[in-house]
C-alpha cells in the first residue's frame, strides 16, 4: 500500500521541531509499525538524508522503549499493544498518518520522536523499591500471600514504564505508571514495610518532575499497552491519605 | 514533604470532598425550588426559604457552602493550570482516545457554572440579602415571610432569562457527570462491583439534578 507520513522532525532538545511530509510506497500490511519506519529510513539514508530518530529495543512488548503518538493516540488505534507490535494492517492504502513523540514537560524530546523518559527512573528511585539485605534468595514460600493479592500485584507488575498513560493524558500525569508501582508493592507483604513512606515519596517526586494531575478522564486506562486498570489509581490514593492519617 | 493541601493527591482529595459537598448542597436547594412547580402558591417555598435564613445551624452551613465553592474554584483553577503546564508543546492531532465524553470539558462547565454563580446570586441572593427587593407576605398562621417565591415567577416570565438557565444548568450537569464517579475515584473508593453502581447513580443524579433545576423555570415560564 501508499501510506503519507507527517513526522515530526527536531534536530535536538533546543530545536524548535517541525512536521515534515514524507510519501512511502510499497508498505505490507504483514510489517510492523516500526518496521515501516526502518523502511522509510533506509530510504532516506540511500538519498543522503538524515533518518527518523525512534526508540526500539526488544521490539516484542516487553521492554517499554518503543512509543510513539500515532493519529491522536498512544500506539496507534488498536488496543493492548505497544507501538512494535502494532501492525501496519491497522492502516490501508492512501491513509495519512500523523506520527509525534511524547509530549510533557517531563518528557523533554531528544531528537525527533526520541523522548527522555528519566523522570520514570527518578520516581522509581525515590521509592518504588524495598530494601532487603542481599544474600541467599529467601524461600520463597515462607511468606503466606493471598492469591487474590498476589493476582493484583501482578497485574500492576506488567507495567513496563513505556510512559504511554502520560502521554495519553490530557494533563500528562504519571499517575497510572505511579500507581502501578505503588500497588504493586503496597500489595505484597515485602513492600508493606515501607509502603507509608513509599507512596509519599513518590508521589512527591512525580509532582516535582512536572508531571500533571489526575482528572479521572481515563484515557491511560484505554491506552496502557498492558491494559492496568484505574483501581490501581484508587488504591494510590488510598495508601496516600492513610499514610497521612496513620 | 509534600502534603495534602500542595501535592497533586492532596488537592484532589479537597476539592472531592467540596465537590461531594456541594453535590448534597444541591439536593437540599433543589427539594425546595421545586416547591415552586409542585404546590399553586409559593407559600412552602417561602417558609422553607425563611426558615433556611434564620435558622442558625443553616447560616453557619451558608459560610461553609461559600468556603467550599471557593476551595473547589481555587484548588480547581490551581489544578487546571498545573495541568496546562505539565504539556508545554501540545499534540497536532490528539484526543482520539476513547474516555468519557464530559470528563474531557469539566474546565469548559467549571467555567459555565461559574457564569452562572454570578448571575444566579446578582438575580435572587443579593436581591434577597442586601437590596431588599423583596415585599413580605403574611400567611394564614399569622406570621410575615419574605415573598422571594414571588420574585422568582417575576423573574422567569422574561423569556431570555428563562433560556439563559436552562442553558447554563445544562453546564451543571454535564460537570455533575463525570464529577459525581470522579470524586469516589479521587477518595480511593474503587471496587469491582460498587464503582459500577457509583456509575450509574452519578448519571442518574446528573440527570434529575440538572431537569430538576431546569424544570423550574421552564415551568414557571409557561404555567405561572
Ligand atoms: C455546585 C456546583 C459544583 C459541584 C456540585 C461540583 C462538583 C465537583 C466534583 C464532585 C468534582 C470531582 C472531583 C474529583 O474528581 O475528585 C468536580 C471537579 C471539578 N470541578 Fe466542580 N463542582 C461544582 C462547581 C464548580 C465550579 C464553580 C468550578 C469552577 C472553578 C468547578 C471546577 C471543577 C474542576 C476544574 C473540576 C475537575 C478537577 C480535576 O479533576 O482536575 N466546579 N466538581
Ligand atoms: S520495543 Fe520493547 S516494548 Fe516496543
């Protein structure tokens, strides 16, 4: 198929970027979305031009590197998936596709669609962690957890820090990825140690980047590529006003 | 340390609990407006509407309903720029996700109920309180009420007030929408089963709220 791509372009973090128009022919619809890119590239490389810059790692959803803001929305118009494994089937001939980076403040871009996502590292650093001494692995059963428990738990650790709900967000908050941290811990007896102090710290840190507030719209819960659910933005808040009171 | 009045958590929590507030608020002035449309004479309204402005405990709720709007504006307006700043370079092409359709304008109806707010206290609060425009009337048991019932129907005979209401309270019910749902969210009550239930009592609460406020006047309009 022949797919118009409007990519945004910005040389690095002082450039002021803009949406340059590129016409791509010969697309399949059995390559991804980032396969398409590598295509374009290798095309502007034989003309001498400079490729689009995209991050990409294992290219198999599970490492959170990919991203990018595809026709209004995170990943692209089809749900549960990152941008690597959304297919180009999702598209058809003549469409034009609007492709941007992230967008927050606390997102600075790189380079055209390369954003710096270390904001995610500086929240996880000021709590989203337990501090056990190192050694022999415990037995692993010793610790009774309830099933339900150990389910939720889980399905907040399958977030893989893409920073997909804050750019799904109108306000570009990062209460979805904090929340998914915070329950995460908060649900299993290792983390309950420190849980007060964890969720206060960072939720401090997460105002401090710059990140927005929470309107409830739910938009991060309609984009997660892992499909974490707004539950975990309740419990946030409730291990934040109890570790207030108590 | 951030707390609950500076940090994002925090303000939301407040302004939930003004919101939830003010959404009990309006129950109680919607039961006796309507008053209004239900009996032929204005006569309950007028009784209710006395008694709610001497009555003590009542004034001192009156302080706090205004100290819980305000709280509600300026945490709301505070809120509102932080999440304009936090996306300094918006999108070309955004809002394709699929989310509730009146949580992504609470900022268009905060401001329209704001616009309200001003108008419907300069029509009747102010009237009432400090212009004295209103004539006493004394009923059958001896006693001389405000006749602000009077003032009311005298008002909403005027066909470009009566549609100034009913569009602006439709405002009021597009934020109670999303807000009712939001606030339970916001104070961490969320469950598999309740929040669904939470859900729809929000979209039925909106919807008798906002008819029930705009019922009057349109009434009124027509049938007084
Ligand atoms: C009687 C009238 C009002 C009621 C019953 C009401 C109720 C609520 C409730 C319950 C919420 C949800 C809070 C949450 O998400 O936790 C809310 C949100 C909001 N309200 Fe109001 N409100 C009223 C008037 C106003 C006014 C006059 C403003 C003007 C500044 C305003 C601005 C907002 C904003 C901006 C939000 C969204 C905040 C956010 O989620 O980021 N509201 N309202
Ligand atoms: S490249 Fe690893 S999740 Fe997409």
């Amino acid at each position: 198929m022949n797919i118009t791509l409007k990519i945004w372009r910005q040389k690095n973090r002082d450039d002021k970027g803009k949406f340059v128009t590129y016409k791509l022919g010969d697309v399949s619809a059995e390559m991804t979305f980032l396969e398409m890119l590598d295509y374009l590239n290798e095309k502007l490389i034989r003309e001498g031009a400079d490729p689009v810059a995209f991050d990409s790692d294992c290219r198999e959803g599970i490492c959170g590197m990919c991203g990018l803001y595809i026709n209004g929305r995170p990943n692209g118009p089809r749900k549960g998936v990152t941008t690597c494994q959304l297919s180009m089937s999702a598209f058809k001939d003549g469409d034009t596709i609007t492709v941007e980076p992230w967008r927050a403040k606390a997102f600075p871009v790189i380079k055209d669609l390369v954003v710096d996502r270390t904001s995610f590292d500086k929240i996880i650093q000021a709590g989203g962690y337990i501090s056990v001494n190192t050694g022999a692995a415990p037995e692993a059963n010793a610790i009774p957890v309830k099933k339900e428990n150990a389910e939720r738990a889980f399905d907040a650790g399958i977030c893989i820090g893409c920073g997909s709900c804050v750019a799904a967000c109108t306000n570009a908050s990062a209460m979805l990825f904090v929340s998914a941290k915070v329950s995460q811990l908060a649900l299993l007896p290792q983390g309950r140690v420190e849980a007060k102090e964890r969720v206060r710290a960072m939720v401090q840190a997460m105002d401090e980047l710059g990140f927005g507030n929470c309107s409830n719209t739910g938009a991060c819960e309609v984009e997660c590529p892992k499909e974490i659910s707004l539950s975990h933005i309740a419990r946030l808040n409730r291990e934040y006003f109890t570790a207030g009171i108590t | 340390m951030s707390n609950i009045f500076t940090s994002s958590v925090g303000k939301k929590f407040i302004m939930s609990l003004a919101g939830l507030f003010l959404i009990i608020f309006l129950v109680l002035h919607l039961s006796i407006n309507i008053t209004l449309i239900l009996f032929k004479t204005p006569e309950t309204f007028n009784k209710a509407a006395t008694f709610m402005g001497n009555n003590p405990v009542i004034k001192i709720m009156e302080v706090v309903l205004f100290g819980g709007i305000l709280l509600h504006m300026i945490y709301g307006a505070v809120l509102q720029i932080q999440n304009l700043l936090a996306r300094p370079v918006r999108y070309k092409k955004s809002n394709y996700s699929q989310t509730s359709f009146f949580s992504k304008y609470m900022l268009h109806t905060a401001i329209i109920i704001t616009i309200f707010l001003v108008i419907h206290l300069l029509d009747f609060w102010i009237k009432n309180k400090f212009l004295g425009e209103v004539h006493d009337i004394t009923y059958a048991d001896g006693k001389t009420y405000h006749d602000l019932g009077a003032l009311v129907i005298e008002r909403f005979q005027i066909g470009w007030v009566v549609i100034v209401y009913v569009v602006l309270l439709l405002g009021l019910g597009f934020h109670l929408h999303h807000s009712f749902q939001s606030a339970f969210q916001t104070l961490g009550l969320n469950h598999k089963t309740y929040t669904p239930v939470i859900k729809a009592l929000g979209v039925i609460y909106s919807i008798v709220v906002a008819g029930g406020f705009i019922s009057i006047p349109v009434v009124i309009y027509f049938l007084k």
